[in-house]
C-alpha cells in the first residue's frame, strides 16, 4: 500500500532498507529536462465524514469498509481485529505482496505489534471515490528526493458480500527484488463495459476521459486555468503528461474520474512485471478542471 515495509530472506534487508530502496529506485518515467515544474499543492481534506458520504447507501457502506479495515490494518496493524475486512482469497496486484488474505494479513503483523485503533485514518485524504462494486482511496504521497514535493497515491479495492476482495496500488520492486506470488495486473477484457452506469453524468464524464486518452490533441479537453498537481511536466502543454497504458479500470463519483492502467516495468532479474498507473480528473462542463497523478521524480544517485 502507501507505504512499502518488507522483509525478505531472500535479501535480508530490513523493512527500513527496503524501503528505503523503494523510494530511491521507484521513479516515475520523466525525462529529467522536465523537472522545474509549477505543481499545484496536493490539498488534502480534514472532513472525513464528508468524503464518506455518497447517496447511495451501498456506496457508503463499501467506503466506509474501506476506511475502517484501513485504521485497523494498515495504521494499527491489529490482523485479528482486520481479519473480518478482508475475503479469504483477497487478489493482491501489488508485486510485493503475495495473493491471498493470509499473506496480507502476515505482512502487516511483521511491521510490529499491533496498536490502538484510532477513530480516524492517518492518512491525509484527498477523495475516496466509490462506484459499482469499486472504491479509490486517494491520499497525499510526501516524498523528500530530489526535493520536497508532493504527489498523489492511489489504492483501489473491490468489494464483494460486504468484504474487501480486491486490491490495486502502483507498488514497485525495490532495487534486486522479484515478484511475491501477486496476481499480475491485466487490461481490461471489456473496456467498452467500463463507462457503463445507471448516471448519465457519470458515463459522460467517463467516456470523454476515455476520449482523451485517444485524442491526438489533448489540450482542448482541459480549461484554460486546470490545476495540475503532477510532479513533472507542466511547462509543457495541458495532457502532455498523460501516457496512454493499457486500460484495466475506471472510478467515478461526482465530478470526479479516477483511471487505473497497467504499468510494466523490470525486476532484480531484469524479467517484466506489472503493476498499476493511477490518475485522477475533475471535470466540469466536459472540461479538466483539475488532474492528479501518481507519477514521482527521478531521484539521481551521485557516487563518490
């Protein structure tokens, strides 16, 4: 999830080592000319109660599953007390983790003891966005290196029988790891089913982004004055930032639009695997208003 803590017998790295590892080696694909941006900050929201709403009943409660397993599980580490959150054969798409409820319950009991649940989640919350049977987590992503920025992380869940079965973030390998026994992630068999939905607002705003992904000009589907709180890029024009991956999903509720896509990259054996590229739009009248991504800077080691 946000925050990858191992340990593996097979490097014997610490969770600290790797991830330490982690937040030096998993960089966003940018070229490095493209670093002096202008990013807008990520503003995170306190009204969590807000971002738990939804009209519909169902939508609510999968948020608010959701948000209670993350208090228990991923902030207090509590596997006994998280347990009844989670579905016995939880698909697990993040290459550092295997499949299966067990192995997600194992990894956070190896992160320490469990502590007290808190009636709040520490993360800093930007949206959660639930739809059909899926709900986005979507969160500030502070990173120190090369400077202090931050971008934009994503968890996305699916939810069955009021358990969580389902999980997708764009968790990398550190430097020299190979995959876990994860489920890969896979495109979409059905695309043209993804905009479906019983809201006509909601099928318009999915199918004019799925418009721009296939656009050759991409700057007539943003206002004049988007926000863009990417890391990188924004010297250039409005979409330049958006790379077209093979699509394995899309969330929407409200005004908003979150994209997930499939993601390839290399392990310690220089063998593919995947993994999950997010991005998140706000639109208004048929325009962007406001892009987030789950892109980070390349950090540049210096050897002595």
């Amino acid at each position: 999830m946000a925050d990858i803590w191992i340990w593996t017998k097979k490097t014997g790295f610490c969770c600290i080592c790797a991830y330490t590892l982690f937040i030096l080696f998993a960089c966003a694909s940018v070229p490095p000319e493209s670093h002096l941006s202008h990013q807008a900050p990520v503003n995170v929201s306190e009204n969590h109660q807000a971002l738990l709403r939804s009209r519909d009943h169902q939508l609510a409660a999968n948020k608010r599953l959701v948000y209670d397993m993350w208090r228990t599980l991923v902030d207090a580490h509590d596997v006994r007390a998280a347990r009844k959150y989670l579905g016995r054969d939880y698909i697990q798409h993040n290459p550092v983790i295997a499949s299966g409820r067990s192995a997600t319950l194992s990894f956070f009991s190896a992160l320490g003891q469990p502590q007290p649940v808190l009636p709040r989640v520490k993360a800093e919350l930007i949206a959660i966005v639930a739809e059909k049977d899926l709900v986005a987590f979507v969160q500030a992503d502070r990173q120190q290196y090369p400077h202090p920025y931050t971008t934009t992380w994503f968890d996305l869940f699916r939810i069955r029988n009021n358990r969580i079965v389902e999980h997708w973030d764009h968790g990398k390998l550190p430097m020299g790891m190979t995959p876990a026994p994860y489920a890969p992630v896979k495109e979409n068999t059905e695309p043209e089913k993804v905009p479906e939905s019983d809201d006509r607002q909601l099928a318009a705003n999915k199918q004019r982004i799925l418009a721009l992904r296939h656009a050759g000009k991409r700057a007539a589907f943003f206002a004049k004055n988007c926000i863009r709180h990417t890391p990188a890029l924004l010297k250039h024009a409005a979409g330049s930032e958006i790379k077209v991956r093979p699509l394995v999903n899309m969330v929407a509720e409200g005004d908003l639009v979150v994209v997930a896509g499939k993601a390839a990259y290399e392990d310690g054996k220089g063998h593919p695997y995947s993994t999950t590229w997010f991005e998140m739009y706000r639109l208004s009248d048929g325009k962007i208003t406001e892009f987030w991504n789950t892109a980070r800077l390349p950090v540049l080691l210096v050897a002595n």
